[in-house]
C-alpha cells in the first residue's frame, strides 16, 4: 500500500526551528512504522536519525509519538494507522535530532531512586529464596523496559522537570515490593517530596502509552499507600 509519512525533523546544527518533511513509499500492510523509517533514512534520506536496536519490542529504545500516542516503532503496524501516519520526537525530554531524544534527563531519575536490590544481610549459602506469592507482589513491574513512553506523555512532568515522573516510580515499586530487599524507607523517602509520588495526579496517561501494559498508575497508588500506612 501507499503511504505518506510525516515527521518532525530538526538538527540543531543547522536548523533554527523544527519543520516537517513528508515521504511517500510503498509498504506492506504488516509493516511496522520502524521499517517505515528504515525505508526512508535507507532509500530516500539517510540524514533521518532515529534510535532503535531489538526491533522486537524489548529494548525500548525507539518510543516516539505516531498519530499522536506515544508507542514503540517497533510494535505498531502500518495496517493499525491507515495511508497517513505522522511520527514526531517523545516530548518532554531534549531533541538531539530528529527523533532521537536526550534520554539523560529521564535516566537520572531512574537513577536517582536506587534500582537495585539493597540488602546488607549476610547472603545464604546459595541463593535468597523468594515464595511464587512474595515474586506475584512486584511481578507487573518487573516488565518495564524504561522506554520513556509514560514519562514523556506525563503532564506532571512535562509542567515540572524535576518530577521523578512514573517510570522511576514504576521502578521503585519494583524494589519496595520485594521481601528480599532492605531499602524501601530509602525509597520512600526519596519519593516522598514534592516531586515525588505525589506530583502524580493520575491523569492516566501514562497506562495508555506503556508499550509492555504495565498498570503503572496502580503502581504510583500502592507507593503512595506504601507511604501513608506501610508496606502490606
Ligand atoms: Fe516504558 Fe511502561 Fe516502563 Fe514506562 S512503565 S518506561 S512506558 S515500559
Ligand atoms: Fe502522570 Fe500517569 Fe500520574 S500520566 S499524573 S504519572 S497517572
Ligand atoms: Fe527495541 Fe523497539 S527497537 S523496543
């Protein structure tokens, strides 16, 4: 089929403001919007810049906005978004070209609430055992890829830069909610400011656009709750 694909391009190079250029090719009705753009930046302009590396949606690399929604390339059809599609840059985060963003400002928030398992307990012999009902507890929030699409479609983060944004409250519900872990208060505490859990106003956004349908404003409610009355 025909398709016309729209995309915000800018280098900040050369370009004193973003503009849009438009590609018309032929795809496959199964195409995914990444072969898209592989087509383009191979067969009409190799100057587009893009980032993606699994292709598979797992590594979570090319979250950008198409027809609107934040979503991985990498997962949506040609067929599910008809002859028109239009890809733009996530939002909320520094463009460095085209539709690749400067994924550091959301990495420092991941970082910033402490991802990995915290325990200065002498470790047994071989392995700290964990019950199939303590690993049930956190198991929805182990599925996040930190792609960025909830965070960059996150009002509260787009009006405050430094809300710690659902991702990296995704990621510290993964952690509290672990029986083997030690460092919940940490976390809690770290998240417990302004702009931390309670910057979330729950607008939703964030569940439309998780790409791996994780609950994740479930997961803000219970670090939340966490806060007020303890871990359960
Ligand atoms: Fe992406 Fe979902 Fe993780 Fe947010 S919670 S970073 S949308 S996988
Ligand atoms: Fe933002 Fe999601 Fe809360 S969109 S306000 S983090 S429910
Ligand atoms: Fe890895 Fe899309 S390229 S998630």
């Amino acid at each position: 089929m025909k398709v016309k694909v729209k995309v915000r391009r800018f280098n900040p190079e050369k370009d004193r403001r973003p503009y849009w250029a438009e590609y018309r090719l032929d795809a496959q009705p199964t195409d995914r919007v990444l072969d898209c753009l592989t087509q383009i930046k191979d067969q009409q302009d190799g100057t587009l810049t893009f980032r993606r590396s699994c292709a598979h949606g797992i590594c979570g690399s090319d979250a950008m906005v198409i027809n609107g929604r934040n979503r991985l390339a990498c997962k949506v059809l040609v067929r599910d978004l008809g002859k028109n599609i239009v890809v733009e840059p996530l939002r909320g985060l520094p463009v460095i070209k085209d539709l690749t963003v400067d994924m550091e400002p959301f990495f420092a928030k991941y970082r910033a609430i402490q991802p990995f398992l915290i325990n200065d307990e002498e470790p047994p012999f071989a392995e700290r055992l964990q019950s199939p009902e303590a690993r049930a507890r956190f198991d929805d929030t182990t599925k996040c890829i930190l792609c960025a699409a909830c965070t960059t479609s996150c009002p509260s983060f787009w009006a405050s830069d430094s809300y710690y944004g659902p991702a990296a409250i995704v990621q510290a519900h993964r952690f509290i909610f672990d029986d083997r872990d030690r460092g919940a208060q940490v976390r809690l505490a770290i998240l417990s400011d302004g702009d931390g859990v309670w910057r979330c106003r729950t607008i939703y956004n964030c569940v439309e656009a998780c790409p791996r349908e994780i609950d994740v404003t479930r997961a803000i409610g219970e670090v939340k709750k966490a806060m007020l009355v303890g871990i359960g």
